[in-house]
C-alpha cells in the first residue's frame, strides 16, 4: 500500500477511535454501580470493552498509520510528537484492557491497569502538545488548525469538563472520563477529516518541513 493509502486509512481509523472514545464518557452514568453476575453487569462490561478499550486500539493504530505516511511532515516537533502519543496510547490501551478483564472476570479493578492508564494519559497531555504545535506550524487548513488547537488546550478543556460535569453528575464518574476522553477524541474527529482531506488531494501528502 503506498504512503497516501496508509494515510487515508490511519486517518479513517482514526477518527472513528476519536468519535467512539469522546463518546464514551456519556454512558457511564447509565452502566455504572451494576452488582456482578447480573445482567446489568453483563451490559456494563461489554460497554467497556466496545467503548473504553476498542477506542484505544483504533486511535492507537490510526495513529500509527498516519506517523508511517508522514512521518517527515511535521518536523522535528511531528517525529517526536506522534511516538510520544502512540506510546502513550498503548499504555492506555494496555491499562484499560487490564482493568476491564480483572472487572470481567475477577469483579475487581486492577491497580496494575489503572496504573498503567494514568502513565499513558500524562504521556498523552506532552505528546499531544507536541503534536497540536507540529500541525498548527505546518498547516494553514481550518479544519487541521482547529484539530491542533483542541491537541494543544486538552489539559485545560479537560479541567473544565471535569468541573462542570463533576458539578452536574456528582454521583458518576462522568467528569472523570469527559475530561481524559472528550478534548483529545473530539480533536481526532477533526484531524482525521483534515488529515483524510489532505490525502485525497493529487498528491496526496502535506508540504514537508524541517
């Protein structure tokens, strides 16, 4: 497959992860506090794996696709910016994929897991500054620069989302997850249309800096 056909696909890939992931937080309420060996535990574990787990692996392998098309388009902040957010996304997927299998089939969280999540996500906050500044430097498109500018605020839109939401449903872990998931699956969405865009274009690659 050629660079462009990577891209395009990593790009699709990505934005389905983006979308599935910044919607996940929003059912929490609803699957939260199920007793296991119930049916409603049974509904609460699939939610996870469909929504907390297969998100991770789409972003992570999106990603990927889209650092093996261009790796050299973004300059020295994109060569480092993109490995530092797939590491970080492998470490969240590892970590989630950990804790929903200790809850499916130990009824236990796992502080391995959650562990491993939270090392991911604060990798995540530097590789997506890092990132959000390579594309905004390189690329003049609204849809990549409001992509980057959603990278670059996820810490201090996450903050707000966990205030507001915390405030609204104080019960639920939804301002929690709103505020890891939402900035930086929104910002996907955006970015993999840009990212898809670009790649349909003749040519089919972005304008390469040092």
């Amino acid at each position: 497959m050629s660079s462009a056909g990577f891209g395009r696909w990593g790009a699709l890939v990505a934005m389905l992860g983006g979308a599935l992931w910044a919607l996940f937080p929003f059912g929490t309420p609803l699957v939260e506090g199920a007793e296991p060996g119930t049916r409603a535990y049974s509904v609460s574990v699939t939610y996870d794996w469909l929504m907390a787990v297969l998100p991770l692996l789409l972003l992570l392998v999106g990603l990927a696709g889209l650092y093996a098309a261009q790796r050299n388009a973004y300059g020295r902040l994109g060569k480092v910016g993109f490995p530092v957010t797939v590491l970080a996304l492998g470490l969240m997927f590892v970590g989630n994929a950990i804790e929903v299998a200790s809850i499916t089939f130990r009824g236990t969280e796992s502080a391995v897991g959650h562990s491993a999540f939270l090392i991911g996500f604060l990798i995540l906050l530097a590789g997506s500054v890092l990132v959000g500044l390579a594309i905004w430097r390189t690329r003049r498109d609204r849809a990549a620069r409001w992509g980057s500018l959603l990278l670059i605020g996820a810490l201090p839109l996450g903050l707000l989302l966990a205030v507001v939401l915390g405030s609204l449903v104080p019960e639920s872990d939804l301002g929690f997850w709103a505020a890891i998931a939402v900035p930086f699956g929104v910002a996907w969405v955006v970015l993999g249309h840009a990212f898809g865009a670009r790649f349909d274009e003749p040519g089919g690659q972005p304008a390469r800096v040092s």
